[in-house]
C-alpha cells in the first residue's frame, strides 16, 4: 500500500543558472512577489503523501534557503543537503540522506506543478520503480552526429519531453548512482534504464516548463496570474 511507505520530496536547486544569464540562482529570484522555490516547496508541503522534503543547495546558498524558509510556515521537516557538482551528485547526496521508501525528485525551477502529477507519479509506484512526468513532443525530433548531420529522426507519436517531478523506489535509485557514479546522466530516469528497469511516463502539461532562460520569468508569471 502506497499510503503505508514513506516518501521524501527532494528538490534541486544547486545549478549553476548558466543559461538564465543574470549572475544568480534563477530558484532566488521573485515572481509575483515570492521566491521561485517557494511555489515548489508549497506543493509538496500540501501533497499528503509527502512525509518530509530535502533541498539539495550549494554551500554558498544554504544561507539564503535558511532565511527563505524562516519565512514559510511548513509544518513538514525540511533538511538542506550540500550538493555536489552536478546534478547527479547533488541527487546522490540526498538519496543518502533520505529515510524513506520512495523519492520523488523536482526541479525547484518548474514552480507551475501540480497536485494531480505529485499524486499520479506517487500512486503508479505501486507498479513501478521509476516514473516520470512528461508531454509528448509537438515538433518532428532529429538525432545527429556530432558535426550536425542528421541520422534519423525518432517517430512523433513516440516521442516525449521529459519534465520532473520524477519518483523511484529510493533504494533502488540509490543503487543505481552508486553503480554508475563515473557515467554522466541528465536525469535519474537514465541511471534506471541502464540496468533495464521499465520507467512509466505518465502525461502531464505544457505548463510545467522549467525556468531556464530570464523569459521563462515572464511566461510563468503570465500563467500565474491566469490561475488568480
């Protein structure tokens, strides 16, 4: 039974917010007037399958989440784990962390997620041991070699954009990293998949875009308000 094991909400926020091009973390800047971790730290405060949540922050930042989540009346604990240098490392770091059956990992820069997707990754657990939410792709997608010559082109009807939040049974996940800790991986579904476990994709919607350049900023406020 789902409602028998434990879950911990794991939230990213160590980037380096390269791409968001304002020399600082795009997770610390406001949008209608809060932080954008804060919209992703409300969601899983209010989930009733989340038990507790850990943030996985740079050593520089841990302050300012400290001082952010001063502000928040969460009734759940909260622990801010250092990460590493990637992504990869920085999921690690909190696996280890984490005292649960289940994890489910987020984006601190998706703020636009859903209770209904919290819930369904959660519930499918109970036939998998990885799942992720995702929209299938509206454009035709070319592979390429690396000098920028197509080589195929992967069929539409089968080809997804993988968004977050992603859930896995937290011991095998953890496996997994410590099985391929020297291979690179964009996210957890891919450490998965190479020892053949099957990962459910379950659709959820084109607004739960990520923040990755400054504009984001602008679209997400947009849906905001929309909701108001």
């Amino acid at each position: 039974m789902i409602k028998e094991k434990k879950v911990t909400a794991i939230l990213l926020v160590a980037g380096n917010s390269t791409r968001y091009g304002q020399n600082r973390n795009k997770n610390f800047d406001k949008i209608e007037g809060k932080p954008v971790i804060n919209y992703s730290l409300e969601a899983f405060e209010k989930n009733p399958y989340i038990d507790c949540i850990i943030i996985g922050a740079k050593k520089e930042e841990i302050c300012i989440i400290e001082e952010i989540l001063k502000k928040q009346s969460l009734q759940k604990e909260v622990n801010i784990v250092l990460g590493g240098a990637s992504r990869q490392q920085t999921v690690y770091q909190c696996l280890k962390k984490a005292e649960s059956d289940i994890v489910i990992i987020h984006d601190g820069a998706r703020p636009l997620i859903k209770q209904e997707y919290i819930n369904k990754c959660i519930e499918a657990m109970k036939e998998y041991k990885g799942v992720t939410i995702g929209v299938p792709s509206k454009d035709t997608i070319k592979l390429t070699d690396e000098n920028g010559i197509i080589t195929s082109t992967t069929k539409r009807n089968n080809t997804w954009i993988v968004q977050t939040p992603q859930c896995f049974e937290k011991s095998t996940l953890l496996q997994m990293h410590e099985k391929y800790q020297t291979e690179e991986v964009t996210d957890d579904c891919m450490l998965m998949e190479k020892s053949n476990h099957k990962i459910k994709i379950l659709k959820g919607d084109y607004t739960n875009i990520k923040i990755t350049t400054y504009e984001d900023i602008k679209i997400i406020q947009s849906y905001i308000k929309l909701k108001k």
